[in-house]
C-alpha cells in the first residue's frame, strides 16, 4: 500500500486570501515609505525597494495564476 502523506487539519483550511494580499501590499507600501529615511548609502535603498517589488510581483503572479486557472482558488 502507497504511504499517504498526513496533513494536519490546519493545514488544509484555506486562508483569507484578501487579508494575505492587503498585508503584502501595505509591507510593500512601508519599505517604501521607509527608502526615504535617515540612513546614508544606497545598499538599504536597494534592499528595500527589491523586497517591496518582489512582494508586489508575488501577488499580481498569483492574481494571474488564479485568474488563469493555473492554481487552485480553493487554497
């Protein structure tokens, strides 16, 4: 017999997916509002504006992703 993998029952619940693009969107909101700080050099500028933009990428991927049916819209 095949070994079936365990799932606890949290792990099959779906999440607030809203919830989860508002909060990547407004983290990307503030490291941008953060790129005009008080620190000198450009290595944090740099950081924090590719961090904002991978976040930004990762929920229009999954918009296209879902809207394609290239992923499930149950999780």
């Amino acid at each position: 017999m095949a070994e079936e993998p365990v799932y606890a029952p949290d792990q099959l619940k779906p999440g607030n997916r809203k919830l989860a693009r508002i909060g990547a969107l407004g983290s990307a909101a503030v490291m941008v509002m953060f790129f005009w700080g008080n620190h000198e050099g450009n290595t944090e500028n740099l950081w924090l504006l590719i961090i904002a933009l991978l976040l930004v990428l990762a929920v229009v991927a999954d918009t296209v992703l879902r809207r394609n049916g290239l992923k499930p819209n149950d999780q």
